[in-house]
C-alpha cells in the first residue's frame, strides 16, 4: 500500500472509477524484515536484526545474535503501516516496541498470533506470524525518503525530507516547502548531481556527505534493478558514529516483473493477503474486493468500471470489481461465483455481460453451474448482450434458476440495488 505522502505527491484523477482503477494494479508487498536483507545486499545500511516466529526462537537469537546488546527493538511484521501506533487485540499497545533485553521474550511473546488493528488495515486488522528482533542503534536525526513513479516525467522521482517519523503525512500538508523532489532520467540513470540534491533535501547534520551520497545510489539500484513500484523509508536516519542508516523499509514491487524477479516474488506472503484475491489471482480473474454489498461480476475493466459508477447513481455500493475477462471458460466463471458468495456482506450479484470474445452462452453456462455448486442465499440480476447472446438467455431460462433478468446496464443496476435493499 502506497502512504499518504505518496498519493499526495503523485497525485492522479480520483473519479469513482479511477479509484478502483488504481486498486486493480496488483504489486508484491513484502515485510519489513525481507527488505532489509534486501537492501543489505545492495550494500545499504540496515539494523542488525533477525526475524523469529515463536518465543523459542526469540531466546535462541538474544543468545546468539545479540549477547551483548542491553535493549532491542521489538517490531510486529504485518503488510500494514502504522504499527507502532497499533493496538493488539489483547490488549497490548503499540506494534513496535524499544525495550530491555530481558523484556524481549515477554513483550515478542504477546504478540506471536494476535491480531494487530492499524490505521492502514482496517477494524478486522492483521495477524502477527513473525517479529522482526533489531540492535537499537543511536539516532540522531530522523528523515524521511523515497522513491515512486511518476507519470509527469515518465519516470521515477526521488522524495526527501529533512524531517522523518510518522507524522510525515502532516508535515508534507503544513509545511510543502520541506519536501524535496528529484525526477530521475530514467535512461541516464542517478547521477553525482542528482543523488547531493536528495542529500541536501535531507540535510543530514554529522552523516558523510560523499557517503550519504553512495546511499542514495545504491537505494536507486536497488529501485530499478529489482523492478520497485515503491521504496520508502520512514526514518532514514543518521547514526552517532556518522552514518545514514535505513532504520526502517518499505518496498512494492511490479508484479509485470514476477517472471524476472522469481527470488523475490519468492517472497509473498499470502496469508497477509485478502483470502477472496488469492483465490482470484489463482484462477487467473481481476478481482479487488470493496466494502460494498452488491458482488459485481463483468468482463473488461472499463465495462466494470461502469458498472460499479452507475451502482453507486442508484444508491448502492458495490462489493468487489471483478473482471472475468474476455476469454472466461465456465470453470473461471464458477470460481468467480465462489468468491462473490464467500463475502457475508453481499446482499446481490450482478452479472453484466457484453458478449464480444467473451461469448454469453459460456457465462451462462457457467453460471448454471455455479449454482449447482454454490448455494446461491442472494438475487442474481444478469445482463446479457452480445455475441451468443439468445443462446446464453436460453441456458438460463431451460435452468429453471431464479434470476432477474435486465435489458441494459441502467435497468440491470437498479434493480440489483432494490434486490440488495430488500
């Protein structure tokens, strides 16, 4: 998930459509802990530190890997920001925790298999699988830096703050002026010059200058060469022995990249991911699932897109966009109903068809076969047109199912909100 610094910054239309449009883009999201052994290799400064997944590992790795460390830095490993202002579910506070090393068990140990609520991850929050251990270093001075994409110059665009934490969001609203922003010539590559503006713009106070500098290059390397959609790191920070240090790590990755990138795409997490999306991407479908109640199934991003705008017209709010695609098979077209029905807050499906590729007899079959597998407890409102278009209303009505019928998308999507409403 982009932060709000970002969204700010690169900022794009935010019609109703063009929100989901932005959610349909699918882009690894890995853990904290893996992208510091990330950037590690690419010769940046990172905390020592060791990810562990029970309290035994816990007392193994202050043994082993910081006997002579009096204080750690205990950090819960959720695909969420905010944690350090989290609450567990058990009560605990906070997702991020600076404490003796003989608290070190007690602390990890409330927080292996809870559940953690951030402002990033909703009410229903995430479980906590693994804590990330790390030496707590001497700070002092916090910023802030990324890099992002940047439609405006084609390219990719360097962001720097001379102050870091998690108030950056507020900072880059009150104070735009502090914010530094470096568009990066993608064919040329960062430049001396390009990497002592990002410097300057962090205006670190005892770090090496010449340094801080080959930071920066190495944090653009490591951008470009493993395909990132983002990097950011809040705080970089300054250390009392004088060195930039990337105290923290936040990395997307283009999942168009997934089949040159196999060692960190190695690196998903699907148990941090939506179950309904996992189950989608496996049977090859579009699907983002939203807070609404009508479960939308359609073919082509832009019918889907539509689909969902004049839902939101009637008055309703749809639960998910769902592109089916234009060449479905009827086993696609069943797994899509399985996901549709797996969400308790749907109260309809809609299903807008507009036959080209995607051929109607196909949906309809498949649909037919849905509800042979899935027990539909919700209306079904289908809108047909296109190619096979008689054939597929032929399969439904011989069916005997209980649908209603549309002629067009209007008529198709109020009658999926009154169906919703009742």
């Amino acid at each position: 998930m982009v932060r709000g610094l970002l969204n700010k910054i690169a900022s794009r239309s935010l019609s109703l459509a063009g929100q989901w449009q932005q959610q349909q883009l699918r882009r690894l999201n890995i853990h904290e802990y893996q992208g510091a052994e990330l950037m590690s290799k690419y010769g940046i400064n990172v905390p020592k530190g060791i990810a562990v997944t029970s309290v035994d590992q816990v007392k193994e790795a202050i043994k082993s890997v910081f006997p002579d460390k009096d204080e750690l830095v205990v950090k819960s490993q959720i695909l969420a920001g905010g944690r350090g202002l989290g609450t567990f579910k058990n009560g605990l506070k906070g997702g991020v925790h600076i404490v003796k090393a003989n608290e070190v068990e007690d602390i990890a140990g409330k927080m292996f298999g809870q559940i953690l609520v951030t402002k990033q991850t909703g009410p229903q929050g995430k479980v906590v699988s693994k804590v990330y251990l790390c030496e707590k270093m001497s700070l002092v001075n916090e910023m802030y830096f990324a890099i992002t994409l940047d439609r405006t110059t084609a390219g990719p665009l360097i962001i720097a703050c001379k102050k870091g934490g998690t108030s950056i969001e507020d900072l880059a609203e009150k104070f735009p002026d502090i914010i530094i922003k470096v568009p990066i010539d993608v064919f040329k590559g960062i430049t001396d010059e390009d990497a002592a503006k990002v410097v300057d713009g962090l205006a670190p106070t005892v770090a090496d200058r010449d340094d801080s500098i080959e930071q920066v290059k190495k944090l653009y390397g490591l951008f470009v060469e493993s395909d990132c959609t983002m990097l950011e790191i809040n705080p970089i920070a300054e250390t009392s022995d004088n060195k930039l240090v990337a105290a923290d790590a936040k990395l997307n990755f283009d999942d168009n990249a997934a089949y040159r990138q196999k060692v960190i795409f190695a690196l998903r997490d699907s148990s941090q991911e939506d179950p309904r999306e996992v189950a989608a991407a496996k049977a090859d479908l579009n699907y983002i699932g939203l807070d609404g109640e009508i479960g939308c199934m359609v073919n082509g991003a832009g019918l889907a897109m539509a689909t969902m705008d004049i839902i939101k017209l009637h008055g309703g709010t749809p639960a998910n966009f769902l592109d089916v695609g234009g060449n479905a098979s009827e086993n696609q077209v069943v797994e899509a109903f399985k996901i549709l029905t797996s969400d308790e807050k749907v109260k309809a499906i809609l299903v807008n068809i507009f036959g080209g590729i995607m051929k109607c007899d196909v949906i309809a079959r498949g649909i037919v076969n849905a509800a042979k597998q899935v027990a539909l407890k919700v209306p079904v409102v289908v809108r047909l047109e296109g190619t096979n278009v008689d054939q597929g209303k032929q399969i439904l009505k011989e069916s005997e199912m209980t649908l209603i019928t549309a002629e067009d998308l209007d008529d198709a999507a109020e009658k999926a909100v009154k169906a919703a409403a009742c």
